[in-house]
C-alpha cells in the first residue's frame, strides 16, 4: 500500500505548466513540521515536492500562492531521468489524488478570482431549498 497524507503551507507559489499532450500539470512544494522535537527541543520541518494533474492541477495553480495551507492525498513515487550532462538523476515526489484548500478566504491576495456567490449560485444549491422541520412534523 502507497499512501499519504500531508498537512502543510507551500514553500513558494505554485508552478502551473501543460504536457505536449495537452495535460495540466501543477508542481509545489510543501513545508511540514514533523510531530515530535528532535533533541535539541526544536521541531524540524521537510519539505516536500508535490505533483498534481488535469483539473485539480488547474485549482491548485489558480488558487494557490505561497504560504497557503493545504491538506494533502496521494502517494510517494520515485523517478528517474537523464540530466544534460549524462548523468541518471533520481526524484521522489508526492502525486496528489486530492488537495484540500485548508487557507480561509481572506488569506488568499487573489481572492477577487475566487467564484462569487450570487443569488443565482444559490438557487442551484439545493441546501438554501432545506427548511427547519417543527418537532410535531417528524416522524418519530
């Protein structure tokens, strides 16, 4: 079984690029601080590379800046590939299945991006159709 999960703030403002087949692909970094101190009393932090594809990359690139706290899904994967100077470089990274925007609203500069909700928006939320039920009306 590969899995993990990571809470953590990104290192730097998220890299959004497209693959030659059309493919977005989102890259960044996350800081996490382990859960024990180490013995000098100070808690260390690892810093993570994380991967992410199609349209969570799209979210991820859009909406995401450095210092955003994120809760992350995925699995540790391992590549290889040749440098220019002809020597084997080896990468581990995170591949996110899911992403969580954990940062509230105010935190994010670009905010005004975000979708807006609209009288409209909330017409098709079918919660704002729920209304409170009087004790007499239930069925038990």
């Amino acid at each position: 079984m590969n899995k993990v999960f990571l809470i953590g703030n990104l290192t730097r403002d998220p890299e959004l690029n497209t693959t030659a087949n059309n493919i977005s692909v989102c890259k960044f970094t996350v800081a996490v601080t382990r859960r024990f101190a180490n013995a000098d009393g100070t808690r260390e932090t690892d810093f993570l590379p994380v991967v992410c594809w199609r349209g969570q990359a799209e979210n991820c690139g859009r909406y995401l800046k450095k210092g955003s706290k994120v809760g992350i899904c995925g699995s540790i994967q391992t590549r290889s590939y040749e440098a220019s100077d002809g020597t084997r470089r080896y990468v581990t990274e995170i591949n996110a299945d899911e992403v969580q925007f954990l940062s509230s609203r105010g935190d994010w500069d670009n905010a005004e991006e975000l979708p807006e909700v609209t009288e409209a928006n909330a017409k098709k939320d079918k919660l704002s159709d729920l209304k409170p039920l009087e004790d007499e009306d239930l069925p038990f």
